[in-house]
C-alpha cells in the first residue's frame, strides 16, 4: 500500500523492500519464504501477519518496535534481532525476541534457550511453532516471575521445568499442551496459579489427570493446597532429574521415549530432522534399554537399511512409511526374536531383506492382510 508503506500480501519470493514501514495482518498467509528478512525501514509487524510451514528462519531488523502474535503454524527454528535495534534483542544468541524495556520474552521457538534475564514469558510468544518441539523439554530459569496467557498453547513439549520464582501463570498458558507428560515446580512455597493454566479443552482435566507435577522433597501438601496446582491428580517428590514414563530422551538425530522407568526401557520414537542412508540403533540410551521401534518413528525419512540391536524385541506399525529407498534390515545375531506389527500401506518393511531372521538371509513378501508377525533370529554359521 503506497500511501502508508504497507505490505499486505507477500509470498515465497517475497523480498521485503526497504521503504515498508508495516506488515498487516495475513501479508504472509501460508506462502512464505523459508527465510524472512525483516529490513530496517519495518517498525511495526500486526498480529497473524505471518503464517507457513516453509519458513524456518526469522532476521529482524534495527527499525521494529511493536510485535504481537505476529507470527504462528511456521516451521522456526531460529530467530535473530539486529544489535542496533533498541527495543528488542535476541540477547546470548538465545533465538527468541525479548523486548528490553520489561525483559519479556514475546516470540520464542523450539531451539529457544531462555536467558537468565528474562522476567516474563508473553502470551502467546510461543504459538511461532508449536509442532516443533518433538516431546522435548523446556526450561524457565529462576528470572522468570511471570508466564502469560497461551505462553505455550498447544506446543507440543514432552516435559517442562518452572523455576522457583515464577508466582503467576496466567490461564491457558500450557492450555492443550497434549505432549505434555511432565512438570517439574521447583517452588518450595508455590503460589496460586490460574486454574485454567494447565487446560486441555473447556470441560477436559487431560492434562491434569494423566501429567505428573514433579515437587521438591517435602512440598506436596504445599502444592494440594495451592489453588490451580491442586487440581494435579500425580504429585510426586523429586527434581529435574526424575524420569517418568513418556518423557523423551534425545540423542542426535534421533528421539526415543521412556517406557519404563521401573525396567528403564525406551523406544525409538521419532527423529530430530533428515536421517540419511544406513541407520544403526544403540541397545542403550542415558542408561535405558531400547526394547521397541514405535509406530512412525522413522516415517519419511532417507535411510537406506535398519540395523537393530540384540535388545528390540518390537516393531510397532508403519516404523518405516514413506522411506523410500529403503530396503534392508539388520537384526543382531543375539536377538532371539523381534515381534513386528504391520498395517496397510507398510510396503518398505513389507518387502526388505531381513538379514539375521531364520538363516542368513531371505526376502519377506507381507501381503497387507498381515497384522502381526514374530520372526525368531538365530546365529549366522
């Protein structure tokens, strides 16, 4: 718009010209670039100015100096603001946008590592990409006081560790986090909390029957009492250390999940970007065992083969969909037998060479009427 310097609808080959002053609202509706260059001249970006998966990369310039839910539903995964700009920062190369005036925090994503600075969580400062996270863990430091309204709505985090000196958590703030499997509250005197903080739906406790709030030792009466983190049906004594099961453990480029805390077993559960040609898989990871491949886990990936340690002993349905080039599995000859669960649509494990199963080798053709399937391995000659 000529008249105001006003960009009001861009797209993947956008480039941002210097004399824009404002992006409006819906400028950048699902048609993005996978880098957005914020130029200098922009001192103002509108609420849902900015949605689309292929955009990864966010550059702000030295001129911006009002921002608000500007950004959701992308695939960011870093964020950085220009040293000059004198209203925000993106201060240890934390990949997040903080406002200096009041160290709030207003856009984060899933590589953000909070600064020890920042005082406040803004709302919604997380909705830039909320499937991005995989089940991992986010940690608010001991600066935090405060965490606003959908701070992390819908974010898809496994685990979440809030500092001692947070005393307000406005509602909605982890409103249907569904991934959300532990909280570890370091507050030994924990104030009260919004009761719609840890909401999943209006009229649904999800998050509050099945999520484990972790305290520290000798604080649970504290936290049956506080309002809002009384509404927790698993309150149990521990600190940051304590696994439960469904919490992820990660191990570049691959993420498993917790089975059993008792056992300590695990899964593979998913990755962390693009796997490449031979994957090998470890019998242990941080101590646990890997006993299971979950349904998924390597879904459109660019593996070639599957090498699989003496201790899997299940595959769950559609490990390997959309993995195209794939064509071969290895299984440790010490591994005395693997239970595979095959559905609809598996035509890559379907139809790979299983090596190790039933003599040395041999093909396996699985008509799409097979549900369930036990091979037992035996030694090589």
């Amino acid at each position: 718009e000529t008249a105001t310097n006003k960009l009001v609808a861009g797209c993947t080959g956008t480039i941002i010209p210097s004399t824009v002053r404002i992006i409006s609202s819906y400028a950048f509706n699902g048609s993005v670039p996978e880098e957005l260059v914020i130029p200098n001249s922009v001192d103002s970006i509108a609420s849902n100015a900015v949605s689309g998966k292929a955009l990864k990369s966010l550059i702000i310039g030295s001129g911006l100096r009002k921002i608000h839910s500007s950004f959701q539903n992308t695939s960011i995964t870093s964020i950085s603001v220009a040293s000059s700009n004198p209203y925000f920062d993106s201060r240890n190369n934390c990949n997040a946008i903080i406002e200096k005036s009041t160290n709030t925090l207003v856009v984060g994503c899933p590589t953000t590592i909070i600064p020890s600075t920042v005082k406040s969580i803004g709302g919604w400062a997380f909705d830039v990409n909320r499937d991005g996270f995989n089940g991992g863990r986010i940690v608010i430091p001991e600066s935090v006081e405060t965490i606003g309204q959908c701070a992390f709505q819908g974010c898809n985090i496994g685990a979440v560790v809030i500092g001692s000196n947070v005393s307000v958590i406005e509602t909605d703030a982890f409103y249907a986090c569904g991934s959300l499997v532990a909280i570890y509250a370091l507050s030994r005197n924990p104030s009260d909390i919004d009761e719609e903080a840890f909401a999943y739906q209006p009229n649904n406790n999800k998050i509050y029957n099945s999520t484990t709030l972790i305290v520290p030792v000798g604080t649970i009466a504290n936290y049956r009492s506080a309002t809002g983190w009384n509404k927790f049906s698993k309150i149990i004594e521990g600190d940051v250390n304590t696994m439960v099961e469904g919490m992820t453990i990660t191990n570049e480029p691959l993420v498993y999940r917790v089975t059993s805390t008792e056992n300590k077993t695990c899964e593979l559960y998913g990755t962390t970007g693009t796997v490449t040609g031979n994957l090998s898989i470890p019998s242990q990871v941080n101590g646990y065992t890997v006993t299971n491949i979950a349904s998924g886990a390597l879904r459109d990936q660019e593996i070639t083969s599957l090498n699989l340690p003496a201790t899997v002993v299940s595959i769950r349905r559609n490990p390997v969909y959309g993995c195209n080039n794939f064509t071969s599995v290895t299984v440790d000859a010490g591994n005395l037998g693997v239970g595979i669960g095959l559905d609809v649509g598996l035509d890559q494990l379907a139809r790979c060479r299983f090596q190790n199963l039933k003599g040395a080798s041999q093909i396996v053709d699985i008509v799409h009427a097979v549900t369930f399937l036990c091979f037992t391995c035996i030694l090589n000659d």
